[in-house]
C-alpha cells in the first residue's frame, strides 16, 4: 500500500460520451470560477472543438451534466483510444469493500432538503483508501493524486441517474494509532455541571459527544466515569437522563444540584462531589469540564496523563487563547478546556472546600463579568497549596468568535476541544469530524491531505479547493476567527502564533464543510461535506460568488483489510 496510483479515468463511457458532457456544460451551464487569471479559457476552447465532433452523437440518458469545472478542464477530450471501451464495472477495493459511485436519490434529496441546497446541485462522490504505515503523523501529507479525477457532475433531485464506476480510491498514508474503541477512561473521573434543559435539548444535548469518549461506541463503557449534576430536575427527569447515558453505555452518576448555589460554587462543588465520590479510590485523575467540552483524542490524552505523577497533588489544564481573558479573569485553568486533579490536589480542595466557597471568596472571584468558578478553584488551590497550574496547551479552550476554520483545519491533534454549540461561540460538530477515527485511527482526525490539484482535506472538518494554488505556511492558522472584544490584532498570539491572513472573500479558497459522518455497517466512514453557492466566505474580491451552485462531497473512508 501508498503506492501511487496512477490517474486513471473510469466512469464515462467513451470520448464521445465525455465530450457530449462538456458539450452540454458548456451549453447549459452558468460560469464557475470563470476569472480570467484562471485558465479555463483554453479547457473551453478544447471543449467547443470536441463539441462539434460529437454533434452527431445521440445524448445518452441518465448522465449527470458537468459543472465545467474541475478533473483537469477538457484534457481527458483530447485522450483517446486505451480507454475508449471502457465500460462500467462494478469496482472492489484494496481492502475487499465494494465502492458504488450511483446516485442515490433519495440521498440527496434528504441532504438538498435538510442543508436546505438548491433542487440542482454539485456532487462528487470520492473513495480514500487508508494505508496505516509506521510513520509519524504528519500536520499535511502531500499525495501525488488528483483530488478530482473527472469534472464535476451536477445532480438534480427531481431526475434519476446511471450507476457510474468510480475512479481508484485516493490512498492516503497514515500513523497505525489506536481506534476510539480501545480507549481506556479507567483512571479518570469526570464531572460536570448543567442543567437539565440544556442536557435535553437537541441543539446542545451532550449524549453523542461523550458516547464518543466514555464508551467504546458500541454501548460500552471505556472505564470512564461520568458524575452529573443537573439543576432544574425532578426526581423523573434525573432518571430520565440516568436512562438515557446509561442506554448508550455511558457510566454515570445523576445528581440534582442545589438550586440555592450559584453557578460558580456549583462548578467548584465538583471537586469535593468527585473526591467524595465511592469509586475515587481507584481512580487518578478527577476532571471538572463542561457539556461542551470534547475529547477528541483518548488515547493521546491517557498517555499524556501516564507521565504525570497523580500521587503529587497537581492541577493541569490550559489558559485561554485570548490574552484578554487572562488579563480580566486572572493566571489560572480555563475549564471549559478540562481541568485535570489528580487526587491528592482533590483532597487538599475537599478539605478546604468550606471555607473556598465562602460569601467572601465568591466576591472576590467576581471580576465585573460575575463570580467566575474558575477563579474560585484556582484561589482555593492557591491559598491552600504551593501548588501552582501545569499548563497544558494540547487542551484547548477556543474563546473564537467567527469562523473556527482556520483552527480546525490547522492539522493539529488537539486533546481536548470546547465552545461548538454557537450562541456567542462558534459552530463546530466534534462528534461528526471524529467518526472517521474508526476508520484510520486516531491521528487521522483533522490531519491534513493536500492532492496535486490543490485540494486540501482538513480529515473531519472540510475539503477546501484553492484555485489559484496553495502558495501560504501551511504551518500557520488562518485567521478566519477573531477573539472576543477587545481585539487588539494580537490576542491569541501568545497560544496560536501570528494567524495568516483569512483567505475569506479572496477568491484563493472555496470549503465544503463536514456536516454529518456516519460509521457504515461494513467498517467504512462515509462524510457528508457541504458548500453553499452564496456562502459569504467564498466570494471573489469583485463580491461575486466563486461558484454559482450549491455542493456535496461526500468522502468514504475506507479501512484495512
Ligand atoms: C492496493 O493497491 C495498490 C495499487 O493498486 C497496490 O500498490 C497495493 O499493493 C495494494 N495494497 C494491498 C494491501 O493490496
Ligand atoms: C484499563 O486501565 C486500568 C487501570 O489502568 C487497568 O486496570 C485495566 O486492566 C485496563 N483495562 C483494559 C481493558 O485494558
Ligand atoms: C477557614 O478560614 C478561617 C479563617 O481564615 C480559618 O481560621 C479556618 O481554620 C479555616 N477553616 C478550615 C477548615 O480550613
């Protein structure tokens, strides 16, 4: 495996089939990427010439038209002969899995209603077959492939279309890291403090997210402890959520929280709640988090854990990335990232516990923005310890406004994640991009595969074309993203380094963004990833659209034998 493969056209029948294709694109359709620094000027050129040979030719049924774009313009026009006979086979991958490249209608009209697209669409539809190599992760890895093999086809929800051979899957070379499934959570407690209306809603409900990194995805606990306290429940409701962790697998305790603490002493009463907790003795790790906070990558996290020494009393976690932040709220563990107590620091906060959540102490902790629970944490800790905070900045806290892109498609691991439920936050969807980890192991999500024709896949997040080529340090974050008031240009600096520029509005960049993976019964990771035609992001700096059609790219990840 991770051999090249060569570009190979499958999928049209003959010249004359492709040729009537870009016929009727060029006839049919409107203008896409059509900015003269672009060289489609010579593909169109190509075109009408094949155009005219294939008059003759009656249009076969069923084909999707071409966008015009994409698979190299015209050239595969001009090719001839070899593959010519061509017919439509049905193809079987590397590793034994069928692959159909067909139009599933009934598919794509339920994903043109649910992201609400145009009734006509683009839809490419492409294979990646993992190679699992002994090599070390890397933040992009340059594949010789083509990301587009053919030009892109436009589907209409209303008609039906041919089954087509699809091309040779993309390989793509990656570490041999463990999959989600064989986490072990054993030596970690967590706990966590909501209310019993956001823990039920669908817009911020937590369920799927710490199925993901509490159990083994097939209803088992990972050895991972959840303690739930819920304000606002009855006795049914806390049975109700009890039910519904439990049906999932999840190994958890529900509590009511007392409604008479206020939101900061009931995010420090997680630390006494943990310690006191029956099953503390076997565990060395107590963690205090919130319901948006995500942990992407177990494993990493568990062997992270593994070197620091738990019979010392110790308080890790992570700052937020806007300087601001820290200025206002004070040196100290920003939770949503995930604080981590080893069980000695637990106790000295147990012992002290009164006393830090005192009249006085809740004062204190209120900066003008509230009584800040994390403040109060870090003050019982460091009025009762010489222990000081262990940063780690693989956690992450992502106070981001705006657009997360220029983080998620940054080819980082990061061990934990936060604030993806929007409001004020960003819109992010952590349990999707980590599907594709069942696939190809942990190190997969969010690592970055650039083709030869410019494609970059952010593995999870988004499939991003750069037309005018890949020419930035890929090794920076974009800045799509910006902190919260005050921007002063260089808030995040100290955690992000500079960001480059945002290609937002350039015209060098147009996404499809991952919004649903699903794991398929045969072991294959199939991704769902969207762009809309009048996405405000994607625009030439003349203000027109990059592209005049709404899109799908739907990516199925194929594992190992
Ligand atoms: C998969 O296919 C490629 C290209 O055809 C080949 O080089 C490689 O050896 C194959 N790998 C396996 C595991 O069969
Ligand atoms: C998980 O970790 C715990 C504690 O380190 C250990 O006792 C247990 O055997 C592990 N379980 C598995 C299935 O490896
Ligand atoms: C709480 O604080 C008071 C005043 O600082 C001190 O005298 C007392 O010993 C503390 N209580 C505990 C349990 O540490």
């Amino acid at each position: 495996m991770g051999a090249t493969i060569p570009r190979k056209r499958f999928g049209m029948r003959n010249t004359f089939a492709r040729a009537l294709i870009l016929t009727v694109a060029m006839l049919a359709v409107g203008g896409i990427f059509l900015r003269s620094d672009l060289d489609v000027g010579s593909a169109l050129l190509r075109t009408a010439a094949s155009a005219r040979e294939a008059m003759t030719v009656q249009q076969p049924m069923g084909r999707p038209e071409s966008a015009g774009w994409g698979g190299r313009g015209g050239e595969s026009v001009e090719q001839d002969g070899s593959e010519a006979e061509e017919e439509v086979l049905p193809t079987i991958s590397n590793s034994s899995h069928v692959m159909t490249c067909g139009y599933d209608m009934d598919r794509l009209k339920k994903w043109q209603e649910l992201y609400r697209l145009e009734e006509s669409f683009e839809y490419t539809k492409r294979y990646v077959q993992v190679s699992r190599q002994d090599i070390p992760r890397k933040s992009v890895t340059r594949l010789q492939q083509d990301f587009l093999v053919d030009a892109v086809k436009v589907v209409d929800v209303n008609k039906q279309y041919e089954a087509e051979t699809c091309p040779e899957p993309l390989v793509v070379p990656v570490t041999k890291s463990p999959f989600p499934n064989t986490a072990n959570a054993s030596d970690f407690m967590f706990g966590v403090s909501t209310t019993y209306k956001r823990f039920t809603d669908i817009r911020t409900s937590p369920i799927n997210e710490w199925s993901y990194w509490l159990t083994d995805g097939k209803g088992n606990s990972n050895g991972g402890k959840l303690v739930l306290l819920l304000l606002d429940a009855s006795q049914d409701e806390l049975e109700d959520a009890y039910n519904k962790l439990a049906n999932v697998g999840i190994d958890v305790d529900v509590y009511r929280s007392d409604p008479n603490m206020i939101m900061a002493v009931r995010y420090l009463a997680l630390a006494p709640k943990l310690y006191h907790h029956p099953e503390r003795s076997s565990k060395k790790w107590l963690v205090i988090c919130d319901d948006d906070t995500f942990f992407p990558s177990f494993h990493a996290l568990a062997d992270k854990f593994a070197e620091y020494d738990h019979e010392k009393p110790m308080y890790i976690g992570t700052f937020s990335e806007d300087v601001n932040n820290i200025q206002r709220h004070g040196s100290q563990a920003f939770g949503g990232a995930g604080v981590f107590l080893s069980v000695p620091m637990g106790k000295i906060i147990a012992e002290n516990y009164h006393n830090c959540s005192g009249d006085d102490k809740v004062a204190q902790s209120n900066t003008g923005w509230g009584p800040q629970g994390d403040i109060l944490l870090r003050k019982c800790i460091y009025e009762n310890s010489e222990v000081k905070l262990t940063l780690l900045n693989d956690l992450w806290q992502l106070d981001l406004f705006g657009d997360p892109a220029g983080f998620y498609e940054s080819g980082i691991k990061p061990l934990s994640l936060h604030h993806y439920r929007g409001g004020i936050w960003h819109v992010a969807h952590p349990w999707h991009y980590t599907k594709v980890a069942h696939a190809c192991g942990e190190d997969c999500t969010m690592q970055r595969f650039q083709t030869a024709d410019d494609f970059i896949i952010a593995n999870g997040y988004s499939v991003a074309f750069y037309p005018r080529g890949i020419d930035f340090d890929l090794d920076q974050f974009e800045g799509t993203f910006h902190p919260a008031p005050d921007n002063k240009g260089w808030n995040l600096d100290f955690m992000m380094g500079p960001q480059r520029a945002s290609l937002h509005k350039s015209g060098r960049k147009i996404a499809w963004d991952l919004l649903e993976a699903n794991v398929n019964d045969d072991g294959s990771v199939s991704q769902v990833y969207v762009c809309k035609h009048d996405d405000t992001r994607w625009k030439n700096p003349d203000g027109t659209p990059m592209n005049n059609r709404d899109g799908i790219i739907e990516l199925v990840w194929l594992p190992e034998a």
